[in-house]
C-alpha cells in the first residue's frame, strides 16, 4: 500500500523521492539538505475533512519531537486563500510548508513520486533518506520514540 495512508504493517518503501519545492516564504527547498535527520513528511489539504481532523495530531508530534525532528508539510491546494486560513487558525508553525497548487490536486509530481492517491498521507524519512510508510500516529510516536534514544 505504498504512498497511502493506513494503519497496517510498516514498510521501508526505499529511498525518499526528492521534492524540490518554493516554502510559504518563497525560499527554495530540497528534502535531500534534510539528509541525516529524521523526518516527518504529510501531505494534506485545507478542503480534506481527514486532513483537518489530523492537524492536532501532527501539531502534537511537532511539539513533542519538533527540536529532534524536521518536519515537512506539503498542501495540495487550488489557491492559497482557505490553506493559509486553516495554516494561520491551527498553528502551524514549522518552516518547512510548501503548497503545491493544481487543477487536479493529487496529479502533481509530488504526489506522483510519493504515490500518493489519498490524503492524508504521513511518512517517516530515516536519517539515511529510507522512506517508511504505513504507520498510524501512535506507531509514528513509537517510533520516533525509540530511534531518538539512541
């Protein structure tokens, strides 16, 4: 079930694709000069009722990990008006958010690359760019739990 968001067994699906992006701030980004850290990657939507329901979660994961862990958030939009409203009222504060705008949301190479073909979709990315899927949040926070002991 690669790409897709599920609560089933983990897998390391390989390395992570690389997403060359422009931040909410207009500064240009690459995943790979995140290589060597852990992170927490999610696409979402401000129109995806799941997406919504979700963001307290991953706000909690921010909180929790957000000084061990980089987190990136990519939002399939068709404009900026209602993301940067539900941005701006849930909190989001991490510097990493890119908004991918497209006719056809999930159609854009971003989600192609990752598989993506349902949000919300969350992975984790291993110091050694290994990109792991499937896992609900409590498995996420396990995880991360048990690799940033050592």
């Amino acid at each position: 079930m690669f790409g897709m968001w599920s609560c089933g067994s983990t897998s390391v699906d390989n390395q992570a694709p690389e997403i060359e992006a422009n931040l909410i701030d207009g500064t240009p980004f690459k995943l790979s000069n995140l290589k060597g850290n852990y992170v927490v990657l999610d696409f979402w939507g401000s129109w995806c009722g799941p997406c919504l329901a979700d963001i307290p979660k991953v706000i909690e994961l921010h909180r929790k990990y957000g000084d061990r862990v980089e987190f990136v958030t990519v939002a399939f939009e068709k404009n900026d008006r209602r993301w940067k409203s539900v941005s701006e009222k849930a909190g989001l504060s991490w510097k990493y958010q890119i908004v991918e705008k497209a006719k056809i949301l999930l159609a854009s190479p971003i989600a192609r690359d990752y598989g993506v073909l349902n949000i919300p979709a969350k992975f984790i990315i291993t110091p050694k760019g290994e990109l792991i899927s499937g896992m609900d949040f409590e498995q996420m926070d396990a995880y991360l739990e048990a690799s940033l002991k050592n």
